[in-house]
C-alpha cells in the first residue's frame, strides 16, 4: 500500500456535467468550487480523479 498523500482542489462547478462525472464528486467529497480534500492515493481514489480531472486541480503532499 502507498502512504502517498494528495491535495485535491475542485476548480470547476459539476453543473451540466454528465451524471456520472457529478456522482464522482460528491463520491470525493466535492461540492463546491475551491472545496479542498487531502486523501491518500489509492488506485481507487486515482481512478476516480481521472474520471474528473478536467474539474480539479491535485498536488502531491510531502
């Protein structure tokens, strides 16, 4: 298992977004613009990231 940890920001709103992309978010913890989350970078979280990355903005945590 990786320790590594992220920042991830939410930068763009997920109105008129398909439904999939807004279930992403929330599932994140995302909601609002400027909505800032630390996590640990599993495969999951990584993918799920992916899947929205054009909304957000993510930074590796020392």
């Amino acid at each position: 298992m990786s320790d590594k940890k992220i920042r991830i920001t939410q930068v763009a709103s997920g109105n008129g977004r398909k439904p999939g992309q807004q279930a992403t978010l929330i599932g994140l913890g995302l909601n609002k613009i400027s909505k800032t989350i630390e996590v640990t970078a599993t495969p999951e979280v990584l993918g799920m990231v992916n899947k929205v990355k054009h909304l957000l903005k993510v930074e590796e945590l020392a």
